[in-house]
C-alpha cells in the first residue's frame, strides 16, 4: 500500500459532484447509539462522521459518531477488499456512509462505557460523503481551545456530544413546556417583534423603517404589553416561548436575545398562577432530567430574603444565615459599630481553619459591593477570640454577640457594617462564597423557593423618585392602593419570583386592571397624564372597555436549561450565541452594510463618533 | 328602581382600587361554554363578559362570554334581590363574576344553536370586576366596521368569537406540528434574530449596533444558512416555527413578520423529505379541522404545471387545462396566432353562457398579466363559431383546432398569443376566474400537489445573468452539475414545492454540501470568489469540515392557517397584524425615537428625504 494508492482510492471517490447528486438509494437502518448484542448477524447501513481511525492487524477500525453516539466500524481485507483498499483514505471528520454486518467485540474487547460497546460493524461496502479538512481543535468533550476559536467554529463546537446533548435537552424541556401548559388551555400566541419602543427600563434594539422614514420600529424586551392585551382581548390564558432583545452591555450570563416562556392568565388569584408555575417547572424537571422537585414549593417574604441572605434570590440549598447585631452595638464604644446604619454577622462554623490569604480575597470581593472592608473574629480552639476589633467590644457586647450568633470554638464571624443594601450585597455574596468553600451545597440538589411580598416601588437616588420595583402594571397588594400616594416604599406588590439555587428562574404578578388604578400608579410614579398617553396610551385604552383581572409570569428558559445541564456558560445552551460585545464571531454579525440600504431607510452614519458620556469625560480630564 | 338607585348600586360596587386587588376567593368553576342539562342543580362560578342585556318579565337575562362561549344568567328579584337590584347597573362588555344554580331552560326556550342552550343560570351574588367604555364597534362576528378601526382597537376585534377561534385554531396546529416533527426526531432549534444581513433577494430590516458602531445587524429572511450550519454541526434533524422578516412593499396577503415551519435533515433523499412533509400537512388538517387528505400527494413537473395550468402553484381541485396549440396556425394566414412566440388555448365548457360584458372585464383582468388582448371563440348551440378572429382561419385550422380542444356546442374558448410567460400567466389567471364563475371549485375540498423538477437557474433579463430559482444552495439533480455552465437553462434542482388549493405552502430542496459543488454553482451565478466570500464565507468554511449531505423544506404557518381557517386576509390569522403600509394602527409602531438614543447608536436621519429612484425621476420629468 503505498501512498499513491491511497490518493488514488481517494479520487476515485471523492467525486464530488457525484456525492452530491444521491445517496445512490442508501438510508439508515440505525443510528450509531442503537445497536447492541440482540443485533448481531443483521446487514445495517450507518452514516456519520470519522471520530477515530486506528489501524491494527491488517484491520481498519473507525469509530462512526452522530447525534446519538458512536459505533466501532471494522475494513477487513478478507471480507471486502476494496472497501478495506479504499478505507485508507479515511480521515478524523470525513462523512462516511457504509453498509455491514453487525458482529460481536472479540473476547475481552468490549466496551461497557458505550451503548454499542458489545458490538462492532463489518463494513461490506462504503461511500465517502465528505472529506473534512483538519478541524481547527479536536471535537472531544476536554477541550481547551479558546472560546474565541470555539464560536468561530461554532458548527464544529456543536459536534462536541457534551454541547450537542445541552440541545437535545433543551428541545425536550421546551416541548415538555408546551404540552404542560396546552394541556391546561393555555393558547400559544405569537406577539409582534417589530414593535414600539417602550420605556421599560433596558435599552431598545431599533429598527428603522424605510415605508415610514424617520421613524422606528424596536425589539420586544418582553412581550408584557402584548400578553396585556389579549387579556383584555379575552384570550383568557396565553403563552408563548419568545425570543426577548435588551441591548444592554452584557454581563458574563446575558445574551442580546434571549428565551422566555412567558404566560398570563385572566381571573386569576396568586395561588392559581404559584400553582400552575410549579407544576410547570416540575415538568420541566421530572421529563428532562428524571429529577422530582417538591409538591409545594417554600415561601419566603423579600423582606426575610434580604433579612437573611442579604438577597432577594437566596440559594437555600444551604443555611448560613445573616444576622443583625445592630442593636448590640447600638451606642456602644466601637464607633464603627455604633454608628453604622446596618450592622450584620455571619457566623461560619470551621472557619477557624481561612487563612490570612483567603480573609484578604474575601476582603476584596466584598468590596465590589461596595463594602469599605470586612471585619472578623476568629474563635479559636481554647475559645478565644482573635480580632483586630474585639478590643473595642465590652464584655456585655461580646456575650450577647456570642449569644445572638451561637458563637463555638473553631467559628469565624464576619462582619458588615455600611449601608443596608451593601451590608446585604457584601455579606449575601460573601455568604455564596463561604458556602462553596465550605462544601456546604449539595451540588445534585434543587431547592426551589418563592420570593413573595416585593415592595411596588423603590427609590431612585439618582433620578430622585419612586420607580416600579418589577414594572408599572404591577399591582399593589389589597388595600394599599390607597396609602401609595402617602407612604410609597411602604405598599407592597401582587408580585412573586421563582428561584432556584440562588438564580431568578421566574417572576411575575397580578396586574393592574382598571384605568382608575392605573393612573394612580403612575401618579405615584411622578408620570404625568401626558406622559403616560404618550408612552403607555394604547394600553390605557384598553383597559376601558372591560379588561378582566389578570396576570401572569416569565421564566428565562436559558437560565433553567443552565441549571438542568449543568452548563457554566449561557453560550453553551444557544445555539449560536453572541460574544459579551453582542457580535457573532461565526457569521461576523453585525456587519457593514451598503450606504443604498441605509438611504433607503432614510438614516446615515453620525460623521464624528457618539460622545462618551458625560462622567467619562470628566474622570478622564 | 329609578336612575339613581342604579348609579348608587354602581357606585357601591365599582369601586376599582377594590376590584383590583381581589376576586375575593373566587374561581370560576366552568368555562361559558360548559354547563348543559348534566349540571342542573349545581351551584356554579362563571367569570366573563356581558355580551348582551334584556330585562324581560321584572328579570335581567344576560349573556355571559368567554373564550369558549357563552352561557344565560339571569337576574331574578325573587331569588337575590340585592342582586337583582345592583344588575340594572350592567352593560354590555363590563366585565362579570356570578355565583349561581343552574337551571333547566322553562319549556320550549331551550336554544339548540348554543351548546349551554338548555340551561341557564339563577345568580345568587356577582361582583363587577371592570366596567367598559361602548366599543367603537359592536363584538359581533358579523362586523361592518372599517378595518382600520378594528386595527386600532384589535383588542375589541379579537373579541369576536370568528376572530379568536382562528387563534384557538392556530395553537392547535401549532403544537401537533411539534409533537408530530418531535416524535420523528427533529429537535426544535432556536436560531439567532440578530444576525448578518445577506443578499437572498429580499431586502433586510436592519438593527444599528450600538457596541458595534457604523455596524448593523439584519433580521433573518430565513433561517435557511443557520439550518444548513446546524446539520454541519452533526444535529442531525432540526425544525423550528419561526418568525422570518421581509422589508417589501406588502401586497395584500403578506406582513413584514411571518412565521415559517422550518426543517432540515440530514443523509435525506427527497422521498424522506417530501413522506415527512406528506405526515406533517395530514397531521395538521386531522387534528385541527378532522380533514382526511390522501396518503400519497400526487405529483407534478414544473413543465407540466406551466404547460397546463399555467402556473407553478396549480389548483388542481378543478380541470380546465391550458392547451398548446401553436403548431395548428404554424406558418398560416392569421399573423397574430401565426408569429407568437407561444400560443394557448382554454376551453370552457358552457362558456357561450358569457355576457359580451363579461369578457371584456376578462380582457381587461389578463392585462395585468402583460396580455395584448383577449381571443375568443363562442361555438354556439347550432355549432357555429362567433367570434371576431375566425375568419382568418383556414377550414384545416379550424379542424385541427375544433379535434384538439375537443370543441362542443356551447363552449367559449380563449386565447393568448403572446411571449410563454405572459400566455401562461394570463391563461392561467384567467382559468382561476372562470373555475369560480362556473363554480367548478369544490369549496369544501383540499387538493394537495408536489411541484417537482423546477429549474435550477433562471435569467434575469434585467441583470442579465442567470440566478438561482430557490437560492444558491440547491443542489442540482444528477449528473447535471456538469452542464450547469454549458446549458444554464437546462438544469434541473433537486427541489419541490408543495401547493394547496393553487397557494404555495411550502417549498425545499436538497442542498449542496460540498465546498467545490457550491463553488461551481457560485460560478453558474456568476459570482466571483471573493464576492462569495464575503457574502457566504463562513459558509462555504463550514462545508470544508465534513459538511454531511443534507435538505430540507419551510412551509408558511400563516398561509396553512388561513387555509384551515378559511380566513380571507393573513390579518386575520396574525395576533397583531400590520397594515400594508408596515405600521400597527394599536401601537403606533414604526415611531419616532428620540435623538439620543439615535446618538448611543452612532445613526441619524438623513437631512433630505430619500431621493426617488431614477427612473421614477425619469417618468417625472
């Protein structure tokens, strides 16, 4: 067999246009995860991609992969000479197609890791479909080429089974969705994508329209309004898996575009939509991942949430709670302590054993939240406490503490004493580091949580006013409609998130539903009656004419198919999904186009680039 | 009872911060659509709208709706009169919660046409839970109102029953699509909406990039390249229902945004494709309409559809054929039909029934079309031919023509002689006019067809240079890649459409996968390397890499809607549907935007208004 040969065997066959044309009648029989021992003696054709090739004993073995699985693949030259010939020309990645016989693995050379390890396939015949050239990186599951490489090659990352399998589950979970929520009479809806821009928040994707120039249609960031309306429109109960667009600047686990399955219901309670949600998410659980999450699911006020955890999406997958020693301290001798708005503790048993290192990086990281340090006693193995601040306590404030806290030999306690909101974000995140470094969550564990009982509104330092806690067609809880006006942090909503191990799976609420009320909150939102015609008129108007009461929930699929694979990256359950500067390294979107197109439209390119915004300028002068 | 007493059960009850915040416990125990003589006795909860109020005998009757339908309740002041009482206040579309018993219909009042119409329901208590403003039209499936109004308040418009059963409708199809496509294996893949813009024909929407400044997103046309990409990837079988967008000037049965059952498989041949599909359009028409279609679609070359219909999209629920009869008047005395470049005849049985007016309105419609005029022949009840053209014929023409049309008393027969493309489109046109003006159209039956065997390229006689019928990824039949650049015209493509009732609901094809096939076609199209490459890169990179031979095919959802619907107007089957002009009379979409959020994306409007296109300019001048 000389080198010659094999070129030749190649050409032979590697004709493209007549791999093109046809198959020449050949179909599948199997896929390649689908034949075992009860098969052995039956003629099946297989088709699929080169994973390996190794040759031994005058044999050609190949592995044979498709979306399924893999199959060992025999050329002998006893039984197909020309096949076994040609079959040197194989390489990693070529399409192949071939007929055989299946065989039982040798004595001893079966393969118990691997659905078709018992068996092997004889090739009696074969077809080249394709050649490959060299991937750019192996297509294994271990793979350390970088991520830039990766989504260039999409199409070749997406061959690797780990990544391909976070597809076929997410299909599945979809599916499950749809038929839970069709079963219970919810109607699938398609809302527009070319839309009005509203003023929710996030910033729109725009769109130019070129039949009505100057003007703009913008991407939804939800379909909030729209499910509104076919309330209104009696459509009674709505659903819909949908791409959502917030053109923000993307944090490590945002997409540009992304999936929710947003639902709304008419003539609902809060119990009706809690208890179809998690019949949902049970679903979604139980039929991709075998997993049984629990009949009701535990409730938690926010007010506890941030009480405890310092979060209003605690992972209670473990405890390790907060605690507040403000009143301890309250005009005591440490004027740190004394004088702080917020003072809390978190007491972390073992702790004895950080190093100085570690409590130096956790006195970092807590200063991404805004924390000016983090205070801490270490309660060593004789019961002393070793603190740079334990100093400053009395005696009285040290046995309350170690009273309030149940402070034992080999703890440590950290403190935060600062502004509620970063005591809570400091200590709330730190709480999620301790736990990990403790090994103190259940890594296979599913702790689903309600978070109820939001404020409707907090305060904007920066603007100076009230905005909508989840958005402005949010009901206040009974009764409070009334007293927004005089105490607005005060009112709680009709409102309700779902988490699970510590991430926002869901959210939603009971809507506003009459004009009267609507107006209200905008009163109490500072929007005046212009304003709001303007910007929300159209829903206004619909609330006129007899809209019912109404609400709903969203959840973010990508999220949940993260948590059912395991997956560490949202890239790694879309399919073709956009780096953090929300480009496509695949296709090189988005891209120049033709200057035609955008006078068609009726806009051009600014001359001189945006202006950095004002701060930016400043810092930099 | 006099006004006032209403306004103050009114008032008494309309208090909206109360209705908002609760329906007090109350859940509906049926739909409107439900009760029927099996639940006499039973005490109900019903929640919907008033259709309909009548004060009859001191009762108050309503009619209650829902999404399902609708149920009678009455008002009695014997059995709650502090019910009764506060009724007077309702009107039509407020929106009700009633607790109440049902009851048997009194004797001979049933109503057989409503399926709750043998009961009706005594209310005990009922609460308001919204009032309405009167509709600017009435919610009735009869409905005169201009469309426009019924745009602007589409709310109020998907109230009626005929409206929101298209919906209703449409879920249903929508779902037995995915159980039908996931119980072959075809996992439901979501592919990007921001994505690269790409020359296939139609013009792009575009998304200013605002990280990516003087850069633009486009909104996908297809998911056609992103399909073709997932089967590289070793995905095997995908299908997503998907929103496409299109900035065309709309005709009246299209939208900017429409949906598309799209699907792609791998290692098909296009039996597989074209079963599959076959399974799919009997699933959809079973489960939704209970509508049989045959197991095996009959089938039809493009050639023998032109020839004979006329048209690539025949109906075929009715004959009336398109006959050649060029080589009769070959070389003969009558110049017009002697020097066409194709001459047709259609025949019509019992077309001497024809007003003179009726064929001059026929004359007038095939201009549209390109057609000089219109010829005709009337063979009357005596066997005499009138008409204005017979004289030029020789006694052998008009045997020939008489034996080939098979020519009876009482036929009209028609005429084009013309280029093929206006003969056929006129014919065949007018062959669609004539199938209803002599009723030879079964309204009531679905006539499904394969187009097969089209041509792979087409001229552009504006271009002048040949292009591709589907798109440039069809793969052409055996053998012929070869000839593709000897004889362009004479290619076929491995593509089918499939054609219902004469609309066009789905088409596919199977796709080149080899990077020197799809080179060879560029070079048909005559485009360049590096034109290719700038436009299909990452495409033609991709079939470098073991691409597998794939096909597939995307039907239009919206068009199979209005079918199964009968829906006269794609506005009809689209939640939020735009006006031709591209807006959307409900939320005043396209809008302005303001300046700087066009300044965060590094566009502005043009100063002066987009300049006409030239030869407009032209005719102007």
């Amino acid at each position: 067999m000389t080198e010659q040969s094999i070129t030749q065997g190649e050409e032979r066959d590697y004709d493209e246009y007549r791999v093109i044309q046809d198959l020449g009648g050949w179909r599948r029989s199997h896929t390649c995860n689908q034949l075992t021992a009860a098969d052995i003696g039956s003629e099946v054709t297989l088709m699929g991609w080169v994973q390996f090739r190794r040759d031994h004993g005058g044999l050609i073995f190949i592995d044979l992969r498709d979306r399924e699985g893999l199959t060992q693949c025999v050329f002998s030259p006893e039984v197909a000479p020309e096949a076994h010939e040609r079959a040197h020309a194989i390489r990693v990645e070529y399409v192949v197609a071939l007929k055989g016989v299946v065989r039982a693995r040798p004595e001893g050379m079966a393969n118990p890791g691997m659905a078709t390890g018992e068996v092997e396939i004889y090739a009696n015949e074969w077809k080249l479909l394709n050649t490959s050239d060299t991937p750019p990186f192996p297509i294994e599951d271990r793979v350390d080429a970088a991520e830039m490489l990766r989504l260039k090659y999409r199409y070749l990352d997406l061959r690797r089974p780990r990544l391909a399998k976070n597809f076929i589950l997410r299909n599945k979970a979809a599916q499950a969705a749809r038929r839970y929520l069709d079963s219970l009479g919810f109607l699938e809806i398609e809302t527009p994508v070319l839309t009005k821009s509203t003023p929710e928040g996030a910033r729109d994707f725009l769109v130019p329209s070129r039949l009505s120039q100057g003007m703009f249609y913008a991407l939804p960031q939800s379909p909030q309004i729209f499910k509104q309306l076919l309330m209104v429109a009696g459509l009674d109960r709505y659903f819909q898996i949908v791409k959502c667009f917030r053109d923000e600047d993307l944090r490590a686990d945002r997409q540009p575009e992304f999936t929710q399955i947003d639902i709304e219901m008419s003539f609902p309670d809060e119990e009706q939509i809690m208890g179809m949600a998690e019949g949902l998410v049970r679903t979604l659980f139980k039929e991709t991942i075998g997993a049984a999450l629990p009949e009701a699911f535990p409730r938690m006020t926010y007010r506890q949430a941030m009480d405890e955890y310092g979060s209003d999406k605690p992972d209670i997958r473990f405890e390790l709670k907060l605690v507040d020693v403000k009143d301890i301290f309250a005009g005591g001798g440490f004027k740190v302590f004394a004088a702080a708005p917020c003072l809390k503790a978190l007491r972390v048993a073992g702790g004895l054993e950080l190093s100085r290192k570690e409590i130096d990086d956790y006195t970092e990281f807590v200063k991404i939240y805004g924390a000016q340090g983090l205070a801490w006693i270490k309660v060593k193995e004789d019961g002393e406490w070793q603190s740079p601040i334990v100093k400053f306590f009395s005696e009285d404030e040290k046995k309350a503490l170690a009273e309030r806290l149940g402070m034992q030999n080999g703890d440590i306690v950290f403190f935060q004493a600062a502004p509620e909101d970063v005591a809570n974000a400091a200590l709330g995140n730190l709480r999620l580091k301790l736990g990990e470094r403790f090994g103190l969550i259940d890594e296979k564990a599913f702790a689903p949580l309600w978070v109820t009982d939001f404020p409707l509104l907090e305060y904007d330092p920066e603007d100076k006013r009230w905005v909508a806690k989840h958005h402005p067609f949010t009901s206040p809880q009974p009764g409070q409609m009334e007293t927004i006006a005089s105490d607005p942090g005060g009112a709680l909503a009709r409102a309700y998130d779902l988490v699970l191990n510590g991430s926002e799976i869901g959210g939603g609420s009971i809507r506003i539903h009459t004009p009267a009320a609507q107006k209200a909150m905008f009163q109490a939102l500072g929007i005046g009656d212009e304003e709001a015609e303007e910007k929300f008129g159209f829903l206004i108007e619909a609330l006129k004419f007899g809209a019912p009461p109404h609400g709903g929930i969203a959840f973010g699929l990508d999220r949940i198919i993260m948590i059912l694979t395991g997956a560490k990256s949202i890239r790694d359950v879309i399919a073709f999904p956009k780096t953090q500067k929300a480009t496509c390294l695949m296709t090189e979107a988005p891209n120049v186009v033709g200057k035609k197109q955008l006078r068609e439209l009726g806009i051009q390119l600014r001359e001189k680039p945006a202006e950095a915004p004002a701060e930016q300028q400043k810092s930099e002068a």
